[in-house]
C-alpha cells in the first residue's frame, strides 16, 4: 500500500473507531435514561435519538472499520489478516458486534415509534431491558477489542521450555530498564490484572507499520537509534528482535516491542541487527551503561526477573564497557525466525 494512502486509511480507521465507541456509549446513556426516568417527556426524547444514533451513526461507523480500512490495513502490512490472534480475535469481535446490532435494529425501531405516538407501559419493559443489555455489552466488547492490542496476559503465553512462565514481566522490566537508561525505546509497560488475569498493558504506538529495522535502516538518519536498540538487545540478552519489532512512531521516534524474550542468563541472543557489528559504541550510550551500573539497577528488576537474571544483566553490561564495541556473529546463526 502506497505511504500516504495507508495513512490516510489509518487516519479513518482511527477515528471512525474512536467514533464507533463512543456512539455506543452515548446508546447505552440513552437506553438506560429511557428504562429509568420517570419523564415521560424525557423517556420519549431518548428513544427517538436511539433510533436515529443507530441508523445514522453506528451501523455505518460499524461497517466501515469491519469491511474497509481494517481489512485494508491488515492485508496492506506485514502484520496480515490471520498471523496474529489478536488481529483475529478484533476481527471476530467487530463481526459479531455489528451482527448484534442488526439483530437489534427492529426491538430499536419498535421503542421509537412507540414512544413517538404513546406513553410506554410495562409490556415493553423486556425490550427495554433488552436494549440495555445489548448496549452493554457492545461497549464492553469494544473495550475489551481495544484492550486486545496491547494486553499481554499471563493464560495467553505460549509455554517455552528456556523461559519460565510470565514472560509479561521481562515486558515490564524491559521498560524500566530503558527508561533507567534514559533511552527512551520501550513504549510505557505497566503490569495490570486484566480480563485473562495479571500480565503486562502497553501503550499502544500508531506506528507507520509499513517499516521495520530492514526499512529503517536504508535512512541513516535512523541509525543512531537503531544503534541504541541493538545495544538494548545485547544488554538484556534478547533471543527474539524481529525486524518488525522496530516501529517508527507518528513523531519519527523508533520504539523497540515485544521484549518478553529477555534477560535470560544464559546466553540467548538472537537478532537481525548485525549491521553495525565491529563498530565502536557511542560514547554516550556506554555512559550511560557506566552510570548505570555505578548507581544500580532498578530494585523493581528483581522484582520481575530472577537473581541469576539479574546477575548476568550485570555481567553483560561489564563485558559491554570493557569491549566497548559491537560484537560480530561469525557464526552467522544468531537470527531469529521469521526474520520479520
């Protein structure tokens, strides 16, 4: 997909969504204003927006993400339509939500015409009752599809005989270790009890997901950061940076994601950036290195990670400032699969 075109879908994508959510929330106000108050005059008012909210608002903001730009976006990255569950999952969800609204169409139609030429009795109070419901849990599946971007719960990981169970908190620990760092490569990750119990909730980066590390590499301007990410990577002794780990954020910023597979204490390290192997690292970064271990890592770390983990993030960051250059792999098998 051409740059501009695949922004500029994302840019609708976004806010149709955005607008879709609160659409359903505004519904689910006037559901429950019409089910409650004892304002004849006011019930009547709320019925007659419902109707006109649905049909002009929400079921055209819902068939849009669900058969134009999510689509689009997802067949026009690398990301695709069915490499990811969460991708399925959101997918899953927007059809059976906006089946439920066409299920509800007549039951919304049926209260406004109502309400349009009488007083409401208690024959209609189930189908009330009804439009609460499905208010409800509409919002609550579009929250939840949100959530899914970036909620990384703990029942959700894939059981790997090198890492033990709870890869959500090297998430959390690769956050606090770049921002002790001061670097800044690490979107905000914070752990949180979520709806598939504990894990780790990240911010979630609009990021231009036609580009990864093999892209951003071609633009030297990108290179200082990519530097710094590999230096990251060797710090906590990443196994799995994919190319399409690196992001370019909306601001031009490159975030490294997906750091769950780290600070392992044996040696683990499997990455695509080589590409500045035998160069010097910048002063600055090893500075920072030095500060660092000087002053201490983040208690929080052993708080996440074990103290054999811990031990051997220390040891690597030595090793790192007294060979104070980009190792090489003569080995030529330090790669993760799928390179992307």
């Amino acid at each position: 997909m051409n740059p501009n075109l695949r922004r500029f879908v994302r840019t609708v994508h976004i806010t149709v969504t955005v607008g879709w959510l609160g659409a359903v929330a505004s519904f689910l106000v006037l559901a429950v204003t019409g089910l409650t108050s004892p304002d004849t005059q006011l019930v009547r008012a709320a019925y007659l927006a419902t109707d006109l909210l649905t049909r002009y608002i929400i079921l055209p903001l819902s068939l849009v993400p669900l058969l134009l730009t999510g689509p689009l976006l997802s067949l026009g990255t690398p990301w695709g339509l069915f490499r990811h569950y969460w991708i399925v999952v959101k997918l899953v969800i927007n059809i059976l939500s906006t089946l439920i609204l066409l299920v509800h169409l007549q039951p919304i139609s049926y209260l406004a015409q109502v309400a349009a030429e009488r007083t409401l009795s208690s024959a209609d109070r189930g189908v009330q009752v009804q439009l609460v419901a499905a208010a409800a849990a509409g919002l609550l599946a579009l929250l939840v599809e949100t959530a899914l971007a970036v909620y990384k719960p703990r029942k959700g990981e894939r059981r790997l005989w090198d890492f033990p169970p709870g890869l959500w908190k090297r998430e959390v620990a690769a956050y606090l270790l770049s921002e002790a760092l001061g670097w800044g490569l690490v979107p905000l990750t914070v752990p949180r009890e979520g709806p598939h119990g504990e894990g780790s909730l990240q911010l979630f980066i609009h990021a231009d997901f036609e580009q990864h590390y093999f892209t951003l590499l071609d633009d030297a301007a990108h290179h200082d950061a990519l530097r710094r990410i590999c230096l990251f990577d060797l710090l906590t002794n990443n196994a799995d940076r994919k190319s399409g780990h690196c992001l370019l954020g909306p601001e031009g910023q490159i975030f490294a994601i997906d750091n769950g597979l780290t600070f392992n204490a044996d040696e683990k390290l499997r990455t695509v950036i080589w590409d500045f192997a035998g160069e010097p690292l910048p002063a600055p970064l090893l500075a920072d290195i030095r500060r660092l271990v000087k002053t201490g890592f983040p208690d929080a770390l052993g708080e996440l990670v074990t103290p054999p983990e811990c031990a051997a993030l220390r040891e690597r960051a030595t090793a790192l400032l007294d060979e104070a250059a980009f190792p090489t792999d003569p080995s030529g098998m330090r790669y993760p699969w799928p390179l992307v």
